[in-house]
C-alpha cells in the first residue's frame, strides 16, 4: 500500500497522460503549473498515472470517455451518476480510536489503497479548506473517478500556480475508493459502506459508495476538528446553524447583500469565513422562474449528479426523480452577490438559523437559554434526497444541526457559540423554513417569499423592534407582525384547522425535546455551569 506515502513524503516524479494510450504512440506531455513529486504504485499490477489537478475540461475528457453515465448536457454541464446511493449514509461513518488502535493495521484504508494501486490511474487534488489564511487547511483528494475530482475542483478552494508551487504536505487527504466495497465482516461495519476518519493519521478513506457529497461533509468533519485546533468555531452556517434542503442555497441569492457562502463557515477571531470554494444545491423540481440564479449556474464546469435528460437534446428534466430523489447541482460560483475573499468581519450582529420542520413558529428571537436549547437540539427535519431512504419529511434531533459531521461532545459547540455570541453582542434567531397550516402531508411548505421577508427584516434590525408574545409550552418569543408577511402565520396555531390535534401534538414535541435533552445535562458548561442552568431553564414546560 505505498500510495498511502502520496499524503506525506516525496518520491518518483508523477507520470501524466492516458494510460490507455497505445504503448507504441508517443508520450504526449501535459504542462501543469506544477508536476509534484508523488510516490505512485510500486505493485505488481499497473504503475499508476496520477493526474494531478486536472482543468475541468480535461476533467470532462477523462469522465465522458471512462466512465459510463457521462454526458454533456445542453447547459454545459457534465451529467453523471454516483451509483447505487444517491444519498448521504450516516450510519456508515465511523472514526477510529488511536487510543486502541495505534498498534494495529487500519484494514479500511489499507483496502481503499490496495484498491486505488490496481487501477491505471488516479486523480489527485491539492485545494484548500477556509478563506481564512491564518485558519486554512491544506487538503488533498486521492479517487478512482474524474467526476469525484471534478466536483472536489469545484468545492474547495482552487489554490493559484504559487500556491501550488510551495503547497507541501497536506493537513488532510481523502482517499476515494468508493466503486470498491469495504469488508463487511470487519469488526463494526454495518453494509459494504464504510466512511472512515482517521483524526491521528489525518485521513479519510471512502469504501462502498461513489455519492460525492460524502467528501464534502467529511472535510467539514475534518475542519470542525483541526479549525478547533486554531481556536476558530466551525459552523455548518451562513452565519446561522443548519442542515441539508432547508433553503439556505435560494436563499442566499440575493442581490441586496453580500454572500460569503451559503453552507459551512468558522467563526474564528479573524471574522466569519466561507470554508468551501463551491456551492452544492438540491436540484429537485429547479426551474428558471423560481430560483434563476442557481439555474444559470448550470453551464460548463457543473457537476449534475443523478438527473435525468432528453437522450436527443440533452436537456435535463429536473422533476423526474427516477434516478433518485437527491439530484443536485455543484458548480464553481452559483451566486453573482459573491464576496471573494469570502471573510466577512465579526461585527454581524445577527446569527439566523434555518430549520425545515413543521409545529414551530415561522420566525423567533432567541435568548441565551433558547438559543443553545435550539442549537444543542437540532431540532428539524430530514428532507427526501438528504440520506439513503428517505422519502418523504421526517422530523429529527441533529445536535448543533449537525450530529453526523461534529467530532466533540454538543455542549462544547454550545459553550463556544454562546462565547462568540456575547463577546460580539450578536442575536440569535430560529427561521422556520418547513410546514405551516398542519404536519407534513395537510399543510403547505412556508413560501420562499415570506422567509425572505423575515431574513431582510432580521438584517434590517426592524424586528428588535417588534412588539413580541411568548408561547406556551416552550416560551419562544415570536413577533406580532412583519412587513410583508401575514400575521397568522408568525404564530404556528393560527394556521391549523384542528386546534386538538395541534394541542397534542405540541405537547409530543415538547417530551420529545425534553428526553432528547437529557443526554446533554450531565456535560456542565458555562463558569459556574450558569449556561448550563439558563439552557435547561429555557427548556419546555408542561
């Protein structure tokens, strides 16, 4: 397994071109900025060609040419399939124990490896984690397929010829040997899927799956590990904590403000920080006149994953969901309000979170307490698309709104945000982006218009000075009015028919949070376990 010295030392220099060439044609020279030096395969298979950060266009070749699926569609972009799963598995992510495990062989990786030495080839990415430079990280992305090292050229942040030039060692590597399953009779596998993080080795092996978005939130795992190392605080923000399908993507394009990013972000002492360079959206149901920005996104460079085209035009139908449920787009810039370095000062008073779920106010104004109940909690909903299996809404707890990617216990997450929070004199507020008017199946989704109401008003600084009521049960503070918005929905009541059946289900919320809580109560944080005391003081009653 000597690939595994491509994410440390240096070695032979990197064989680049076509190893389907014919051996009798002549070497054809690929000029790079930089050619690294990277210690192939020493197998007895194959010797391996490393292409290595490869242009989208070459990136199109190889995927069109190798892998079956592959097409040009009309837009531009390249159309392609991730196999068997079209959805994040969350069930098959683990990360070692060095404490137990430093002596022993890590079969996982040294199976991704075994399995990437016997290919003609293998794609590498050198990029960056973190506009931030003082909090940047160093990635590089081993995978079988050009796809895989097309949609990482478009998610993280490309480096320029100088950078590359004096990139070094990387902090991180990805192997992606997702077309390869992993042994199920491995101690602790649940499937033939298998996401490893190795925290002390610094990295990742993909076994069992070729979904892309798994290298996408494995390096969000990955910062939330080493940005804490830098003192930052890593969110799963745009300047607000949430998780897949709850709109951040539409709603971030918008022209009257500026975007760092609509997904993952660090709150460092530097600012806010976009951590990606791309931008990953739901394409389910996409059209022109509802989301324009994300639709002229769609051109060369793109990644489509999943969708379905005319076999003749090569036009995409976005509401054919026969591939799957999560078709999506991932393109270099979606949004043209972009603020590029995406660093944004620490002076943003204002943290929104978003939440697609049903049974909540469509907007409130969070207090210490509430606030970290909210973000310790998780509470929303997963959306159909966002993990293998789901088809329809299905409420959950993901604590700090991302339960599968956080590496430390939540209460430490909560303390660092409440810090951050009171040290900037910021206000937190929970948006709902889910049902309103009953639960999933009788009510309707909140229209985009209205949360965009809410969002301008948040920003505005016009709901501070709101008139608003407390609810009962969880005592959320939910305002009167907002410009623009109908007032019988900002209170969740209002807008169902059977008033009973809203009564009971609160009350099945409200135990539901509490014992959902219960796991964080022993874990004190706060001097003198004061915000330990304010959170469970803000917790439901009933």
């Amino acid at each position: 397994a000597s690939l595994a010295s491509l994410t440390r030392e240096t070695g032979p220099k990197v064989v680049k071109g076509d190893p389907a060439r014919p051996t009798s044609e002549p070497a054809r020279v690929v000029a790079h900025h930089v050619s690294p030096t990277i210690t192939a395969s020493d197998s007895a298979l194959k010797f391996t060609h490393v292409l290595y950060n490869l242009s989208p266009a070459e990136l199109y070749e190889q995927a069109i040419k190798y892998e079956k699926g592959s097409f040009i569609t009309s837009s531009g972009a390249l159309a392609t399939l991730s196999g068997a799963k079209t959805g994040r598995s969350p069930k098959d992510k683990r990360v070692v124990r060095d404490e137990t495990t430093e002596d022993d062989l890590w079969w996982g990786k040294e199976r991704a490896v075994d399995y990437l030495n016997s290919l003609d080839k293998v794609f590498v990415n050198d990029q960056f984690l973190n506009w931030d430079p003082e909090n940047r990280i160093k990635v590089r992305i081993v995978s079988a397929r050009a796809y895989h090292s097309l949609f990482m050229h478009n998610m993280c942040i490309r480096p320029t010829p100088q950078e590359l030039e004096n990139f070094g060692t990387p902090d991180f590597t990805i192997y992606n040997a997702g077309q390869f399953p992993c042994n199920r009779y491995t101690h602790y596998m649940t499937s033939s899927t298998s996401i490893d993080l190795n925290l002390a080795r610094r990295e990742m092996v993909i076994l069992g799956t070729q979904y892309a978005g798994e290298m996408k939130k494995g390096l969000f795992s990955v910062s939330v590990s080493l940005e804490l190392a830098m003192r930052g605080c890593p969110l799963p923000t745009d300047m607000c904590a949430l998780t897949l399908c709850t709109g951040k993507t539409t709603l971030s394009t918008d022209h009257n403000r500026y975007l760092i990013g609509d997904d993952e972000h660090c709150w460092s002492d530097n600012g806010v920080s976009n951590i990606e360079g791309g931008c990953y959206a739901k394409c389910i149901d996409l059209s022109r006149e509802k989301e324009p920005d994300i639709w002229n996104a769609i051109k060369f460079g793109t990644v489509l994953e999943n969708v379905v085209f005319d076999e003749h035009t090569r036009e995409v139908d976005y509401s054919d969901k026969s591939v799957g449920e999560h078709s999506s787009c991932l393109s270099h810039r979606i949004h043209s309000n972009a603020k590029i370095p995406c660093v944004a000062s620490s002076e943003e008073r204002d943290t929104p979170r978003l939440r697609c779920i049903w049974r909540a106010p469509t907007c409130e104004q969070a207090n210490s307490g509430t606030d970290n109940v909210s973000f310790q909690s998780g509470y929303t909903a997963l959306v159909a698309g966002t993990e293998e299996g789901i088809k329809e809404p299905q409420a959950t707890f993901s604590a700090c709104f991302g339960a599968a990617f956080i590496m430390l216990h939540p209460t430490k997450y909560a303390a660092m945000l409440a810090a951050k929070m009171q040290n900037h004199g910021a206000t937190g507020w929970l948006v709902n982006t889910g049902w309103s008017g009953g639960s999933y199946g009788s009510g309707s989704r909140i229209k985009l218009a209205y949360t965009r109401k809410i969002i301008d008003a948040i920003h505005s600084g016009s709901l501070l000075k709101a008139n608003y009521k407390k609810t009962e049960v969880f005592g959320l503070e939910i305002p009167t009015e907002v410009e623009g918005v109908p007032s019988e929905i900002l209170e969740p009541s209002n807008t169902w028919s059977d008033k009973k059946a809203y009564n009971e289900t609160l009350l099945k919320l409200a135990g539901l949070f509490t014992n959902n809580f219960e796991g964080f109560v022993a874990h004190k944080i706060g001097k003198d376990d004061k915000l330990t005391d304010e959170i469970l003081a803000a917790g439901p009653i009933f």
